[in-house]
C-alpha cells in the first residue's frame, strides 16, 4: 500500500496501527488464492464471450419495447445467451423478477401440483423462501402449503448433504415431485456446497428417482467455478441479476434455466399459461443486461477476493470465519462469527461507513418483510439492495453472525473491510 494511501486512510478513517499490521499481513497471505480465481475469471470471460459471439449479438439486441412487447430480439436472444452460458435447453431472464426469492418462486411453484412434495435435502432454506414454501407463516398468504404441496427436509450432517436419508426417503415416499438444494449458506453456519458436492449428490438422486425435478438456488454462486450446476445434472436453477451474473450493472431481474419443460412452465407464473415468456416489454435495459453479463466474470472474482481478503483479516483479528481464506469456494460469502451484537453491529456499520452511496447514515437492525428475526443491512450501492456491490447483512440472533459478500472492486471491498475492522476497534 502506497504511503499516501496510508496517510489518506488514517486521516479519512482514523485507522489504529493494528488495523494496518493486519492488513499488511493478510495482503501477503492471500496472494496464491488470489492466482487461481484469476484463472477461473479468464475461463468463465471466454465462456460468455463466446456465447455472444455464437448468438451474434449486435447493436439491434439493446431494445427498448412497450406494451405487449412481442418479438423482442434483445430480450429474446439474452435468453439463447444464457442458455449457452449455463449450458442447458432454455432461459427465461427478465427485468419483471423483483429479487432472487421470486424468480426461485416462479420455479417452484411453476412445477410443483397439489399433493406433489417437495424435499430440500440442504438443511433449512434461506429465511424468504419460508413464506413460499409455508413454513412458520400465515397460511393464507398463498404459499405451497396452502395449494396442497407438501414439504419434507433433510437436515445436514456435519456440514454435508446427508446422502443415505434422502435416497431413503426418495424411496419411500412416491410423491416427492422435486428435490431442492441451495448452493450458498444462506443464513447458516457451513461452507456453500461445491458443483461437484451438488454434481454427486444429483447423481445419487437420480440413481433412485430419475423423474424427480432436481431443482438448485444458484444465488451467489455464479462463476466461481468453471462449472455450474446445470453442467452436473441440475435440471432446473434460478439466481438473481443484482447479485453475480448481473455484474453490477444490471439495474435489476433474476433468471430461471435448465429443462425447457421445466422452464415454460416457470414461465407460466411469471406471467400467466398460455403467454410464459413470450410476454413482456424491456423499458429499455437489455443493454445494461448483456453489458452486466459481460463483465460479470470480473466482478464475481473481484467480490470473491474481498471475502477471501475479508476471512485473513478478521481470522487474524481473533474471529471465527467460514470459510477460511485458503478453502476453495462455491459462492461470494464471506461468514465471520462475533458472539458479540454490539461487534456484530460495529462491523455492519463500517461497511456502511465505507460505501460510496449513503457512507453518512448508520443502519440499523430492523423488522425486514420476509425475514422471522430483526436484521441488519449494511449497502450503500449504486443499485438498491445489489448483493454483488459491497455489502453486509445479519440477523440478530446468538451466535450474531455476519455475512460479508460483493465489491465492484477489490480495492474497495479491502477498504471496506479494513474500515468495518477499525469501527470494531474503535
């Protein structure tokens, strides 16, 4: 780090000697990690490069429809480009998805019937997929449950998907229609499972039942492998474009792909049978989407060396992290255990501090819609709420736990931390 930098950090910050010792040893540690996610990058620019060059892509794609929004060739062919990418039969990738929850939604309840069951095989999902699937709510407010769909939960082992008990409960129980997994941790305390972990475990699922929908929540996973789920055997999977494949730049929407089958009847929520995709006017941001898709192999691997950057840090601190800085990763989270909720909060507060958008206010925990506990979320970012810009977020619940994910850049997320870790201090 340049003396300048140093002396600006100090005067801007007030960084303590110790927040600058750890970081000049954290820098050193991470260098090798460093190398091969720069090789993934390269791998994953190459794949959707050449998907856009495939799909010959052009000036005339960056559409700006209306109305009805028939034959809209951008939106059309981002679709044919996503396929690519992912390497399956169809995508559906629209700027009408509101979050990650609600393209999952689609999927899920696009496919699933009264009486169907639908077993997640990860332990517990993320909190805002209670509400879809019925899960410690309100009956009434439409979820799975009150169409009829049942639900069943295999819980992990030691960290790992519990093989055994799902192949026998696939065995036993005829109606199960779909098998959920999520990749990331959610608001867990494990590492986010590798494509080849999920690849294995699709395997031993198809072994049993070879009908069943296997169904993956790719969110914050894409592109950090040179694989995804859909190259193992997933045969349908959504994410969000404020998070990863976005790449910053897509003002907002998710993505379903996998099976075509799978996919039209997604559709079908989305919109209404009978339309499914071919609805939908654009409003003028395909442009940004195929420019956030574009640069989303960079911006993955910039987020992931910041939560890399993050783990070194704060483990040298005296924190408890997953995964550790030198574990190979499957998603953008960084996890840091505090056992503490006034660092806990200290810690959010500095991300919030070192944001380029609304650095001046403090957040505060709060009553979050689709969330059972108070939460708090630190993101200043240029697009609201976007996971892939720098950002921290955690329920207040024991062992007050944060997660750390995103940064446009690295150079950012490092600041960010280093600021989060001198608020603690302080």
């Amino acid at each position: 780090m340049l003396k300048e930098t140093i002396e600006l950090l100090k005067k801007t910050y007030r960084f303590s000697d110790e927040t600058l010792n750890i970081y000049e040893k954290a820098i050193k540690d991470v260098e090798e990690e460093f190398k091969m996610y720069d090789k993934i990058r390269e791998f994953n620019q190459l794949k959707i490069l050449r998907a856009f060059q495939e799909e010959r892509i052009s000036d005339s794609h960056f559409t700006n429809s209306s109305g009805y929004g028939y034959g809209d060739i951008g939106r059309d062919s981002l679709d044919l480009v996503y396929a690519k990418v992912f390497n399956c039969e169809k995508a559906l990738v629209r700027p009408h998805f509101v979050n990650g929850t609600h393209a999952i939604g689609a999927a899920l309840i696009g496919n699933l019937r009264p009486n169907d069951t639908m077993l997640t095989i990860t332990g517990t999902p993320y909190d805002t997929l209670h509400n879809i699937i019925g899960i410690n709510c309100d009956e009434s407010i439409g979820s799975l449950k009150e169409y009829g769909v049942n639900y069943k939960q295999v819980d992990l082992l030691n960290g790992k998907i519990d093989i055994e008990k799902v192949k026998e409960i696939l065995k036993e129980d005829k109606s199960i229609k779909l098998v959920h997994m999520q990749r990331s941790t959610g608001y867990g305390w494990r590492n986010s499972f590798l494509v080849d972990e999920l690849g294995e475990a699709i395997k031993e699922v198809k072994s049993i039942r070879d009908d069943v929908i296997v169904f993956v929540d790719n969110c914050y996973g894409e592109l950090i492998d040179t694989k995804e789920p859909t190259d193992v055997g997933a045969d349908l999977m959504a994410g969000s474009l404020i998070k990863n494949i976005g790449g910053g730049i897509a003002p907002t929407g998710g993505y379903i792909v996998g099976k075509a089958k799978y996919v039209d009847q997604a559709s079908y929520r989305l919109t209404i049978p009978g339309i499914g995709g071919e609805c939908g006017s654009t409003f003028g941001v395909m442009r940004q989407m195929f420019q956030g898709l574009f640069l989303a192999p960079h911006i993955a691997i910039e987020a992931v060396k910041g939560a890399v950057f993050c783990a070194r840090v704060m483990e040298l601190s005296g924190f408890e992290v997953l995964p550790k800085y030198n574990e190979k990763r499957s998603d953008i989270i960084q996890a840091i255990k505090f056992n503490d909720e006034e660092k806990l909060i200290k810690f959010c507060k500095g991300i919030q501090k070192a944001s380029p958008i609304d650095s001046f206010v403090e957040c505060e925990p709060w009553d979050m819609p689709g969330y059972n506990d108070k939460v708090i979320m630190a993101a200043g970012a240029f697009i609201q709420g976007s996971s892939i810009e720098l950002s921290a977020d955690a329920p207040i619940r024991p062992p007050y736990i944060a997660y750390l994910q995103g940064g446009l850049t690295f150079d950012h997320a490092k600041i960010g931390v280093l600021v989060a870790l001198n608020n603690i201090y302080k």
